[in-house]
C-alpha cells in the first residue's frame, strides 16, 4: 500500500453466540461462516470501486520479479527465504 493503492482490511469472524472464534493458526480455529458474506461484498465493492476510478495504474507495474522486490523494500534474505520455504509433509 505504500507504493500502489490497494485496501487491506481485517475481517472479523468470532461470533460468541455461536461458539467460534478461537485464535488463528490452532486446534480450536473456527469461524462464523455467515461473515464471509460481508467479506465477499466489500472485496467486490473494493474491485467494481476501483474499475470504475479514473486511477491511472499502467504505469506502477512491477517489472521485476518477487524476489528483487522483496529486497527493493529491505527485506532480508532470510525473510525472503522464508517466504519460500516449503515445509516437507509425511
């Protein structure tokens, strides 16, 4: 978002009534699959918002690959590594 326009946005799915909401990346993760909807509505609303703006963009295309962006914003090679480390499954 610093070099092109974009949204990021935080969608909430824990729901108390209906017992979802544990912390992300665990046993217990569930979600409140009725919030997907709103979701869905604001990406569509972010795309048909933008398609229809008179923002020019052709011009911000990256030309390079991943990688070399990734080290144009000073990210270590270590993160960049990461990035793209697969982890091996039995």
């Amino acid at each position: 978002l610093a070099q092109w326009p974009g949204v990021f946005a935080f969608l909430g799915m824990k729901n108390d009534e209906k017992g979802v909401g544990a912390a992300h990346h665990n046993e217990y993760f569930d979600l409140d699959e009725d919030s997907l909807a709103m979701g869905t509505a604001g990406a569509v609303a972010y795309a048909i918002n933008f398609l229809n703006s008179d923002m020019e963009f052709e011009d911000k295309e990256y030309k390079g690959k991943f990688k070399e962006y990734l080290k144009e914003i000073d990210q270590s090679d270590e993160q960049i590594e990461e990035y793209y480390a697969v982890e091996k499954v039995d």
